[in-house]
C-alpha cells in the first residue's frame, strides 16, 4: 500500500483522521475517551502545537493541528504510539490498535479552515449521538471546550470557529450565535456542499489547485516532473500528477512565449509544440494523449512520432532555437 507524503511546514495546519484497527471501537467509554484525550494534550504540549479543533468518537477521531515547529510526523508517531502502549497496559491486551497510519491532510487557511472546524463540530450531530443543541454536552470535542472556555488549556484555541461563522465574539452570547449558526448547517445541504463537507476526509490536500501547486513546488517535485515521491494512489495521484504536467506546459509555454490562442491557431507539428511534447514525455508521466489534448496535436499517436523525429534531427544538427528553448525552460 503507497505510504502518502507527509508536507511538514512550520505553522501548517492539518486535518488528522485515524480509525480503530477493523474500524474496531476504540473509545468505548468515558475512561478511554479520557486517556485518549490526557495524550493529545500531552503531545500538544510537548510539540508546541496549536490545537485548533478535535472530536474523539467512538472508533475514530479528527484533530485539527497547527504546528509552529513543523514536526506533524514526530508528535503523531509519538501520541498515537504513547496512547497504544498505555491502552494495552490498562486492558492487558496485544494488538494493532488503529486501521494503519494516520491520513493527514494539509489545509489552506483562507479556503477551508472554516469550514472545517464547522465539519470537524458537528461529527456527533452526524453519527446520531446528538442533535446541534446537545453539542454543549458532547464532553470529547473543542466545541466543549469552545462552550467552557474557562477549561481550556493554552495551547486550545476553539475560536476559529467563531470567527469563520461571521466574526463571532468569544462570548456567551457568541456561543448561542455558533450553536445558532451550526444549527443551520446541518439542516441546510446545500451549505455543506458548498462548503465542500464531502472533501474533508478525501485525498492528500484541503485547497485551491493554486495551493496543491505551491505545495508540490515547495517539495521539489514540479521542478523534476515526477511525482514518484508522492508515494499516492488513485484520485490523488492523478490529482497531483496532472498539476505537474500543467505545470511544465506552462513553463513551457513561458519559454516560447506563446499563449493559449496560439495553441488554437497554429499548426498542430508547429516546432514549438513539438519540442514542449519531447519534454512533457521526457521528463512527466503524461500520456499521449493528455499532450495531444492540451497543445492541440491532433492525434495522440503523433506526439510521440514528432518526439521522436526531434531527437533524431537534434542528433545530427544542432539547431539554435531548440537549444535557446531548452535554456529559457531550465532556468
């Protein structure tokens, strides 16, 4: 199975899923929730994390982390390690505890933040336990400690929330106008969608294409064109592949100077089109077909023919205008 990449940034912001091993009920009363939760704090504590949201079910828990050091992986290794060993102490019980390693996605603050502390509140309104006016006594979850802020330890700050459904006081009177606010969420389907409830859980990123894009850069992976070290599978592979892919057609696009109009209006063997095709199977995954489609070759099977015919015609002259194109692209 692909181990995911981990994306650790000083002040990133993740959202962390992690289900019993067999979706196995891990949490099964008010002791286990209590020591699960001791350890979170701990980590927080030892990590200097911010804890931004979390709720604690029964078989699985969502977290939303900040992390001001950058060490994701070293304070999950450690929480999910410390609450396992202290779980099969009190029980006198062996065993895998969780389904595998936890999935953690990154978050762009701007876009979805909100609306994940939103979704990450409501998930006892969403597992039947309770409807939005009977959040306050759900004990294993920030919006507790959102309702009781006198109980909140420093590193738990719930009031995002507050501020992503309107500017919120940090009041009693802000308390009522969330719950006020929640309420309506969960009756209202369309506002979920738009909110993109359905996305919280799925693939490796919670943002714009823009913010997947800067990501993979960060990582070094549009600049060598492969996504070998994403280590993903399925939708997410083929989301971060195509970012790359549409990322060196626009650099080399850049590099000829050419634009979209262009694409339309020249011919489909144009010398420009033909070199930025070489590199897109050089140096990407790109089939064929995606190149065809994109810079408007024609045939898929022609790609790889004029790929090929520039090979040949590079090997046995030089050519001035392929060679200022490889460098203005490699820059």
């Amino acid at each position: 199975m692909p181990r995911s990449l981990r994306i650790e940034r000083e002040n990133g912001v993740y959202h962390v899923i992690n289900r019993g091993n067999y979706q196995q009920d891990l949490f099964i009363n008010e002791g286990a929730h209590r020591s699960f939760e001791k350890c979170l704090f701990e980590a927080c504590k030892k990590c200097g994390w911010i804890l931004e949201g979390f709720c604690v079910m029964t078989n699985h828990f969502h977290l939303v982390i900040r992390t001001p050091k950058g060490n994701l992986v070293y304070g999950m290794k450690w929480l999910q390690s410390t609450f396992a060993n202290r779980y099969h102490k009190f029980r006198q019980v062996h065993g895998k505890l969780f389904q595998g390693r936890y999935k953690s996605l990154i978050v762009e603050e701007d876009t979805y933040l909100g609306a994940l502390l939103h979704y990450v509140a409501l998930n006892p309104v969403r597992a039947g336990i309770c409807d939005v006016e009977g959040l306050h006594n759900y004990r294993w979850s920030s919006y507790w400690y959102l309702r009781n802020p006198a109980s909140r330890p420093e590193f738990l700050d719930p009031t995002g929330a507050l501020r992503a459904a309107g500017n919120l006081s940090d009041t009693a009177q802000g308390h009522r106008s969330y719950q006020a606010y929640l309420l309506w969420l969960s009756e209202d389907q369309t506002a979920r969608k738009d909110m993109a409830f359905d996305k919280m859980c799925r693939g490796w990123a919670l943002g714009t294409k823009e913010f997947k894009r800067e990501l993979l850069q960060s990582e070094g992976l549009l600049k060598d064109g492969t996504s070998e070290r994403l280590r993903m599978e399925g939708k997410d592979l083929a989301e971060a592949n195509e970012l790359i892919w549409e990322d060196t057609l626009q650099r080399g696009m850049q590099a000829v100077s050419r634009t979209d109009v262009d694409i339309a209006n020249d011919r489909k063997s144009a010398a420009w089109k033909v070199w930025i095709a070489a590199e897109l199977k050089r140096h990407t995954s790109a089939p064929s077909t995606w190149i065809a489609h994109k810079l408007n070759m024609g045939s898929p099977q022609l790609v790889g023919v004029y790929a090929k015919r520039l090979e040949r015609e590079i090997e046995q002259k030089p050519n001035p205008e392929y060679q200022d194109f490889i460098s203005k692209y490699t820059e």
